[in-house]
C-alpha cells in the first residue's frame, strides 16, 4: 500500500472542497537519497540506505524525525515529510515539514554498529540539513542517545557547536525538559478537549502500540484515571474489561521488552475489534484499513501514530459515524515541543518542564479549537478541518513569496 498516494489522495479531497489548486504541495522540495557503509563489529562493511526530504518551506525551515526502521522507504518519506509540513502548519508553529529514514532493522544491531550507522548517515546528509535549514528529531526506534551521537558528527563535521541543529537530544546537549514525552501529552490534552465538548466521561480505551508515545500515552491517561482496556505492541494483543495495571504493563514492558507473556490481561486476535470508546493507533501508518475498519466498535479514533488510517478506512468511519481526531493534530505535541527546544537552543535560554508544558497545553488547546471551528465553517470532518486550516496557512505563506499566482491571498 503506497502510504504517499493515501497521502495525496487526502489533499486532493481538500482541494475539492476549497477548490484551489494544489500543486505546489503534490511534490517535496527535496529529496536526498544516500548509499553509505557501515563497519560491522566482526569487520565486515554493509552498506545502507537512507533518506532526508523537504517537502515544503514557506513557513520556515523543515522539521521531522528520523526513523530506522526495515519497511522505510521513499514514497512513505515523502508521506511524512507531507504531514509534517501541515502538522507545523496546523499547530501555527514557523516551520516547513521534513522527514528522513534509514532502511535497518536496529533491533539487530549492537550499540556500537548502531553508533556507527548514526553517524555515517550524518556524514552522509550534512550538506543538506542545518540548524536554520532542516531540523531532525527522534522517530521510530531512534531516542535522545543516537540524536546525541548525530549532533556530535555533525559538529565534528563542522568544526563548532550547533545544538539548535537536532531537538530530542539528551538534557546535558541542550535537549528540553518535557520532550521525551510531549507527543503522549500533547495527545493526552487533545483527547480530554474533545472529550470535554462531546460531555463524554468514564471512557474505555485501548492503544494500539505500546513504544514511547503509546506507553507515555497510557500512562499519563492512566494517572488521570481513565480506563484502559486494550494494549498492545508488535508481540501480541491485550484486553482486560475491567483495566489493565498499566504502571505493571509498563514494568513488565521495560523488563521483557515486549507485552507478550504479561498476566494482567488476556491475549485477544486484534485491538481494533474489542468493545471500546476510545481507540488509539500509536504504531504504524496504514493500520486501519478498509480490510478491517468493520471491526471497529469505538466512538472515537484518537491518532498518535503518523497515518494509520487509509481514506478508505476513513470514507467507512464517516458512514459509521465514528470521529477520528487526526493525526496532524493529535501527535504535534512533539514537534511543538521540539520547537521549543530549538527556540531554547538559538537564545541560549531554557524554561522550567513546568513551562515547558504550559506552553504546550495553550499551542494545543489553540489548535483544537481552530481545527473545531474550521471543521464546523466547511461542514466536515476534523481531518478535514485540520487539512484546511494547515493548507490555508501554507498557501497564504507561498502567496506573499511570489510562489503561488491567483490563490485566495493574491
């Protein structure tokens, strides 16, 4: 399933209902593909490939994370780097949106060879990012550790400090306090906002993916009192009726590293077709598609993951009535945080967590009840929304460049 052409297929059903043309966004900027080695520890060079692309950069340079993950490749880059530039644009943070990749199981890899792969794509890309050009970030299976090793090759590369290149570092390099955990609290304020609008209490939930942003997710959800009904990773399927324990899920996880074998709950066939309120897919992309959005009992589908619902899947949720809070809003606590940081790195100044995280509740809350009121001028669903309000605030930026001719700001 080509997750690009999901992706354009979403902004040709925007450009139909704003009825303005769209291409300028149909193609990134940028697209830097590398071929680099590697030294394994036994000696033996394997050779990996990566990707760094600028999808679009009127509002400011481009920002996205990094991932290592096996099914990487171009067109689901591309796809991200799409979804970053509107996910900036809908938070109204002043950036463009960028994404990059290595194709690797890192699971198999020592530290050393991952240290040694990080670096290397580094060298790779540097020409092409910068701190006021394209800023990285951790994704999928990449954390503070390799953004520190990253940043390290880059100053080495170029000879000085450059702390505002990468966000997601360690505290000690400059990182921010809060961001390893702001995508999961950024979703966690959206999800208690729609809750509040809908007078929806006592909800039942279950998440589909249980690394750093499904775990966060669960456990902030958790502290506050919610039920959670349904967890899972890439080992197996957990339902409890009654909630699952999630500070022992969370032990259990750290300790084993996946759920499966954990006794708090029972193994089912899939998240997706237990009896629940709320669903929550904090995996993959393309997760929910038309193969299983039957199976789907919930009232509300609250995205953390990047794409995981076809518009297959999301024309049948439509019909089924069911809301699906979008991704592009409900997983930008991340890179609002991340800008944050950046914002930290350039002055030389850093903010209290307590701050940190005020300032993220109100770009937040700011941008839910922007999506809601754009949703409701176009009579339309919140993707929809949220895709008019980034799209609109991206035009308006080419316009005054010169870029685009005849649009609705000329």
């Amino acid at each position: 399933m080509n997750v690009f052409e999901n992706a354009m297929k979403q902004l040709d059903n925007v450009a139909r209902i704003i009825n303005v043309d769209l291409s300028i966004l149909k193609q990134p900027e940028r697209i830097c593909e590398v071929y680099f080695p590697v030294e394994m520890d036994n000696k033996e060079i394997k050779y990996y490939k990566g990707y760094r692309v600028r999808y679009n950069t009127a509002r400011g340079p481009a920002k996205g994370g990094i991932r290592f993950h096996p099914n990487v490749n171009r067109e689901e880059v591309m796809a991200l780097a799409f979804w970053m530039t509107l996910k900036n644009a809908v938070v109204n943070i002043p950036y463009g949106g960028g994404k990059g990749g290595i194709v690797v199981n890192p699971k198999v890899l020592s530290e050393t060879e991952l240290e040694r792969l990080s670096r290397n794509y580094i060298r790779a890309i540097h020409d092409v990012i910068g701190a006021r050009i394209d800023i990285p970030a951790p994704d999928v299976y990449t954390n503070p550790k390799i953004m520190a090793w990253m940043l390290d090759e880059y100053e080495t590369i170029k000879g000085r400090h450059e702390k505002a290149l990468i966000t997601g570092k360690p505290i000690s390099l400059g990182g921010s306090l809060g961001r390893i955990y702001s995508t999961s609290l950024g979703a966690v304020i959206i999800t208690e906002q729609y809750l509040k609008k809908h007078n929806i209490s006592n909800p039942r939930i279950a998440i589909q993916g249980f690394g750093n942003a499904g775990l966060n997710y669960a456990k902030f959800m958790y502290e506050k009192g919610y039920s959670i009904v349904g967890i899972s990773d890439s080992s197996t399927n957990l339902y409890n009726p009654n909630g699952i324990n999630i500070e022992k899920a969370i032990a259990y996880k750290i300790k084993n590293k996946h759920l499966k074998g954990f006794d708090g709950a029972k193994e089912v066939e899939s998240i997706f077709t237990l009896n629940t309120d709320i669903i929550v897919p904090a995996a993959l992309e393309n997760q929910i598609t038309k193969e299983n959005v039957d199976d789907i009992n919930a009232h509300v589908v609250v995205e953390i993951a990047n794409g995981p619902t076809t518009p297959e899947a999301d024309n049948v949720l439509r019909e089924k009535g069911i809301d699906v809070i979008p991704d592009i809003l409900t997983n930008a606590g991340g890179v609002t945080v991340s800008y944050l940081e950046w914002v930290q790195n350039l002055q030389g100044y850093y903010w209290k967590e307590e701050e940190i995280n005020s300032r993220l509740k109100e770009i937040m809350i700011n941008a839910f009840n922007e999506v809601i009121k754009t949703s409701e001028e176009i009579n339309s669903t919140l993707r929809e929304g949220a895709f008019v309000l980034g799209i609109k605030r991206i035009l308006e930026a080419e316009t005054y460049r010169g870029r685009v001719r005849n649009g609705p700001y000329s």
